[in-house]
C-alpha cells in the first residue's frame, strides 16, 4: 500500500466510525453494504467526506466497480494523486 492510499484508509476509518458511528473494525477487505452495514445515505456520507477532505469530485460512473473499502481507497487515492481513472484491481 502506498503512503496516499494509507491517507485515504486513515480517513476512511475516522468518517466511518466518527460521522457514520461504526464502532468495529474498517479494513481493505470490507465490504461497505455487506460488513460495514454502510445504506445509500451512509455511502454518501463517506463520498462527500472523501470529496471535502481530499479535494476531489466522485461521480456516478466512479461507483462501478466499488464495493470493498480497499476499492474506495485506491479510487480516492488515484483521484487525489491527480489521475483520471483508478488501476486495475476493483475500481474504474
């Protein structure tokens, strides 16, 4: 992992359990519905958190292929590294 991905998970982990009150684990490999509980308010949340902090635009199409804190994470990372598109690997 590279030091801007372990800036997103940093960020990731503190709007998760501050902003949204998750008070277990948040690690690459979770699922954000599935083991996060995260609804479609809670990943708006975290977007528009992501959005603020990093200086970044999400849009619709960035969701695809998004569904795991790592796959966000990589997303976030390549948009604020300045990169249209994210690596192969999970996100578009």
């Amino acid at each position: 992992m590279v030091e801007n991905e372990l800036a997103v998970l940093r960020e990731i982990r503190r709007i998760v359990s501050q902003e949204l009150e998750w008070e277990g684990e948040v690690e690459p490999t979770h699922h954000l519905m599935k083991d996060l509980q995260l609804d479609s308010m809670g990943l708006t949340v975290l977007a528009v958190e992501l959005e603020n902090h990093f200086r970044i635009r999400l849009s619709a199409e960035d969701s695809v292929g998004v569904n795991t804190v790592g796959d966000l994470m990589r997303l976030v990372a390549t948009r604020a590294a300045g990169e249209p598109r994210a690596a192969a690997g999970g996100a578009p």
